[in-house]
C-alpha cells in the first residue's frame, strides 16, 4: 500500500523480487498538477533499487561476461584483455560485453533511472577537470601507435569501439546504476565514492579464476581508477565523459598487448599518471566539495554542538 501524505512527497509501493525488496516510487506530483518542486538529492523518480539488489545485479553483470567469456575462449589460447586478431576480439571480448551492455540498459530501462543514470547534479570543485585532462593526455601518451599501424585497420577499428563499449557498459552499471542505487537510499556522498569504487574494484577480482594472484593488483588500480572516473563524472555532470575516457584508458591500454612477444615500456606512463593523480586529490581531500557544501556541512556540525 502506498502511504498517505502532502503533495510533494515520495509514496513507495514495496514488493519483492527474488528475494529482494524493491520499491516503485510515484512521484506525488503526478497526482497533483499545482506541484512543480524537482525530486530531492537522495529522491529518485521510477522504482528504488536496495544495495541488495544492485549487489545481485553485479553477481548477474560479472556472470554473464565470465560465462561467455569462458564458453567462447575455453578451447583458445588468449591472454587477459590481448586479442591479438578479430576472431579473438570477438570471442573474448564483443559478444560478452555485447551481452554485459543490454543487460545494464534493460536494469536502466525497468528501473526508469535514465536521468540520474545520465545525468549527475552533485558538482565538485572546477579545479578538479585536471583529472581528466591528465587522463587524456596519458591516454595520447601510452597508444601504441607503431603496433596498431601493423594491425589490420578492421581489427583496430573493432578494438576502438568494442573498448568504447566496454567503458559506457562499467560506467553504466557501476557509477550510473551504483551510484544512484547508494545515494537513492540515503548514503552520505563520501559513502557513495567509497562502495561504489571498491564494488568496481571488487568486480573485477573475478579475473583471480584466470590470471591468478597478479590479479590483486588490478583490483586495486581498478578501485583507484574507478575514484578517478567518479570525480569524473560530478566534474563534468553525467556520464558521457566518464565512459568516453573509460573507454579510451583500456584502449591504449590493451593497444601495446595485440602484438605477440611484444613488451611497451609506455604503459608505465599510466601507472606514474595514477599515482600521481591519488596524491594530488589526497592532499587536496579538502577541497573537492564545493564551497556552498562545506559551509552547510560547518553550520550543521556547529548547530549540533
């Protein structure tokens, strides 16, 4: 039943799915037309999804591009994230994370989460567009541009797009889907960097099964990186950005692997730009939240004192 109450309000109707309690929130508004106020900052329009729920949503994320990543590769000789030919860009990578991309957008579909998926009204302070600047310019930096010029110019293109995909699919499920599921359920924003981040971090904790213990360390790059692409997403208001850069990080990333026997001494560049970028936003942990957010949060702390 949903509750009673002035216009404005938000009335959930609770039900279970799975196992996991859902809730179908209708915007009060729609009843009454003289309302016109906008949703609250921690208030989504469309069905309210719990941490459960996006938990078990990752669990059936991280399935779907183990499982097809195994049944299509059980039989072949590929490296992690190293196609070095089309037939093994599309075993290994396309048709799972072709499968990984519908299954986040039918989640975004049946949630009705499309804008706050998109779009994110929670800005940071503008000194912080430094941190995709020096991403791209690590992005240019790190190409293996002579090693893809002896590619075949299908398979880079292919690479290109299916990376693309890739990163609008991570950044969907996990700084779209995520971050809205924590902040629509009422966590502070520095709760909100820290699971969403470790959760994507986390998640690729499953490549233990086929690279072994080295795998740790991805799983703490990737938790960085995923910090990175979250103050991405605040700097520039949505997630276009984010999984543009996404995409084009892994790009030139894997750019210097699809050459057998081939070593690429530039792909240090990404680590010492990671590094780098972890002590500046470390030391300036202080200011990353506008002005306006830091004076409210002081009136609070001081009115409870």
């Amino acid at each position: 039943m949903a509750d009673s109450g002035t216009s404005g309000e938000i009335h959930d109707q609770d039900f279970s799915l799975g196992g996991f309690v859902w809730c179908n929130r209708v915007r009060a508004s729609s009843l009454d037309p003289m309302t016109t106020s906008p949703p609250s900052s921690r208030t989504v329009a469309g069905r309210r999804l719990s941490v459960a729920a996006f938990v078990a949503l990752v669990i059936v994320y991280l399935a779907v591009i183990q499982g097809l990543g195994f049944l299509l590769t059980r039989d072949e000789e590929i490296s992690y994230a190293a196609p070095t030919d089309i037939d093994q860009l599309w075993r290994s990578l396309i048709v799972p994370v072709g499968a990984s991309f519908v299954l986040a957008y039918g989640a975004v579909a049946c949630l009705r989460w499309w804008r706050p998926v998109w779009i994110d009204d929670r800005p940071v302070q503008r000194w912080l567009i430094v941190v995709p600047i020096m991403m791209v310019i690590s992005i240019a930096v790190v190409t293996d541009y002579p090693g893809l010029a002896d590619q075949d110019l299908t398979f880079v293109a292919l690479l290109l797009l299916t990376c693309l995909l890739v990163g609008l699919t991570e950044e969907t499920m996990f700084r779209g889907i995520g971050i809205t599921c924590f902040r629509s359920n009422g966590f502070s924003e520095k709760k909100v960097a820290l699971w969403s981040t470790v959760i994507f971090g986390l998640a690729h904790s499953t490549n233990l099964f086929s690279e072994g213990p080295k795998a740790f360390l991805q799983v703490f790059s990737t938790i960085v990186a995923g910090y990175f692409l979250y103050i991405i997403r605040r700097r520039t208001g949505g997630l276009l950005i984010p999984a543009v850069v996404h995409g084009l990080w892994d790009f030139s990333l894997i750019s210097g692997m699809t050459t057998p026997d081939h070593s690429y001494p530039l792909a240090i560049v990404a680590v010492l730009t990671m590094l780098a970028l972890a002590i500046v936003l470390f030391v300036r942990r202080k200011h990353i939240e506008p002005h306006d957010t830091e004076a409210a949060r002081g009136r609070h702390e001081t009115s409870n004192t």
